[in-house]
C-alpha cells in the first residue's frame, strides 16, 4: 500500500513542499519553545527529523521507503518507517503537551 503511487509524479514534489511548508512551521514554534524545554522542544524536533527524513527518501529514491512490517497471527499493520515513528511520537508529544500546558495554565489563572 503506498498512498497515491499510480498518481502520475506530481504526489512527490506535493509532499516534499507540504514537508517542508509543516517543517518550517513547527520550526518557527520549536524556535518559540523556552531554552533547556526539552520535554516542550523534542516533539516538535521528532516530527521536523521524521518529515525531513521523509523528504531524502521521496528526493532520492521517488517515494518513502517503508521497511517496518508487523503482525499478529493474520492481522497485519500498515508498513512504515523509522521517521513515520519519529512523526507520529512527535504528534502526540505536541499533543500531550498543548493540553497540559492549557490546564496548567487555565489552574493558574483560577488562583
């Protein structure tokens, strides 16, 4: 399974912008993150690392090279890679810490 494989070419350099676009972004955010934050900063380098990981891959090779197979019994996960980890642990990390943060400040904002 590879998500628009038979599109024709134009799904390479649509990604590869839309990496970089993302990546610039969360760029400019992890630039934002308080210094010697790492529990803030490393979600947010995880999924630049995973994106641009992506990108030398479609650069280099015309698509992502999924490699990672699991399965149990006949139940098979979708292939990936090691930079899809790095963007998905990245996600739920900004995740996580976007909801944390919002509570701890809404708790000090109620003292």
């Amino acid at each position: 399974f590879s998500f628009l494989s038979d599109a024709g070419g134009w799904q390479i350099w649509f990604f590869t912008a839309l990496a970089v676009a993302i990546s610039g972004l969360l760029g400019f955010w992890l630039w934002r993150t308080p210094r010697g934050d790492w529990r803030q900063a490393a979600p947010y380098a995880l999924v630049i690392g995973g994106a641009i990981g992506n990108v030398i891959d479609r650069l280099i090779h015309g698509h992502v090279i999924d490699f990672i197979q699991w399965h149990w019994q006949e139940h098979y996960w979708p292939s990936f890679n090691i930079a899809d980890s790095a963007i998905v642990g990245g996600a739920i990390g900004i995740a996580l810490f976007g909801l944390l943060n919002r509570s701890e400040d809404q708790g000090a904002r109620g003292k």
